[in-house]
C-alpha cells in the first residue's frame, strides 16, 4: 500500500488564514484549499512567550454590515372634514304662474222700450154748421152740438231697467308643469379619516466590528499576503 503524502507546512497555514478570512472578498480563492486536521493558532494578540523561530501574521477582518429594513412613519393618521354637496332630484310639479284673484266686471245699465198711448186731444163738443132746407125748400144755415171723440197717439220710450253696477268675478290661477330639482338631503360636513403612511427604509448596520488577529505561520495566497494587508 502507497504511502499517504503529507501535506506541506506552507500549504497547512495557507489554509488556517482562509479559515480566518472567510468573511473577507479573498475566501473565494482560498476555497480550494482542504481545510486541515488540526485547528490552526489564530489569537488576538502576540504570544507573551513564543518559541524561537516562530513566525505570526497580521491578518485584519474588516467590519461585516448587514442591510436592515425599518418601517418609518412618513405622514401620521389625519382626520379631515369634507363638505357633502346637497343631493337632488327631478319631479314634476305644479307651479303657479299667475295668483288667482277678483275681478271687477262693469255691468252696463239695462233698458226696455216702453209703449205708451198718449191723448192727444181730449173729448169734447163742438158746434158744426150744416146745411138745412126749411119747408119751403130753402137752404137754411143750421148749427148743431156735436160730441168730438178724443184722440189719442202711440209714443214710444226707452226707460231703465237696471242702473249701472260692478259684478266681482273670481279669476282662477294660471298654472304649469315643470320637471325641476328638488333637494332631498342638504349639505353637511363628513369627517374622513386618513390612515397612516408608513415607508421601508434600508440602512446598514454593523454586524461585527473591524478585528486584528495573528496567526501562526500564515503564507501568502493567491498573491495577497496577510502580513502586508492594511498598511
């Protein structure tokens, strides 16, 4: 059976500072490296006592950030009053045009044609010559008393019934039909509530704070070098 090949040193502290730095941009290309059996030393600070010939690294981890949505209040609940404009409708109706009233109608006089017979000249006696023969047969001049009848005329005449007089009469009122609106609720104040306006806002917060650690041992990688890296 072959002989199991024994990773580097260089390449098994090559893989404790990816181990390290895996929050930074340059974990990418330290992935391809197989992490190693033994947890590598990483403290936060220089040993107090270490060995002759050891070598640490400066390594920085720059702060980590993370994105946090808040709900800000942008315009509170407000409550305003709006003025309802009255409400109508259409019906038809009977409007008066012209008012009723009395009237006064003249009456004109009224006549009749009255016949009357009017006596002329009146009865009376008269003497009348006549003429007479005597017994010898002569004319004789006579005179008799005769009785002269009245006479009388037919006259016509236009006498007055009925003065003059003023008749009231009642005149009734001119009247229309129209379609026109008609107010069935009056205007009044609503009050309307408006509810809340809230916005997402996005900022940035600090998950972990900027960290120098050293570790033991560490080897340049991928061209970036840990024991440089900050200055």
């Amino acid at each position: 059976m072959p002989a199991r090949p024994v990773p580097s040193p260089s390449k098994f502290f090559a893989a404790a500072v990816a181990a390290v730095l895996c929050a930074t941009p340059i974990a990418g290309c330290m992935a391809r490296y197989t992490p190693p059996r033994s947890t590598p030393r990483v403290l936060d600070h220089l040993p107090e006592n270490p060995c002759p010939g050891e070598t640490w690294c400066k390594v920085e981890r720059p702060a980590r950030y993370a994105e946090v949505s808040d709900k800000v209040l942008i315009r509170p609940a407000t409550k305003r009053q709006v003025l309802e404009p009255p409400v109508y409708e259409r019906e038809c109706r009977e409007v008066v045009v012209q008012k009723g009233y009395w009237a006064e109608i003249p009456v004109p006089a009224r006549y009749e044609d009255v016949v009357d017979r009017v006596c002329v000249q009146p009865a009376h006696r008269e003497w009348r010559k006549i003429r007479n023969v005597d017994p010898c047969g002569r004319e004789v001049e006579c005179y008799c008393v005769v009785e002269v009848p009245a006479v009388y005329q037919t006259r016509t005449r236009r006498v007055m019934c009925s003065p003059e007089t003023v008749c009231k009469e009642w005149v009734p009122p001119v009247t229309r039909i129209e379609n026109e609106p008609v107010e069935v609720e009056p205007a009044c104040w609503r009050d309307i509530e408006e509810p809340p306006v809230y916005e997402t806002q996005t900022h940035k917060v600090r998950v972990c704070p900027k960290e120098t650690l050293y570790v033991k041992e560490c080897t340049p990688c991928c061209g970036y070098s840990p024991c440089t890296h900050g200055r």
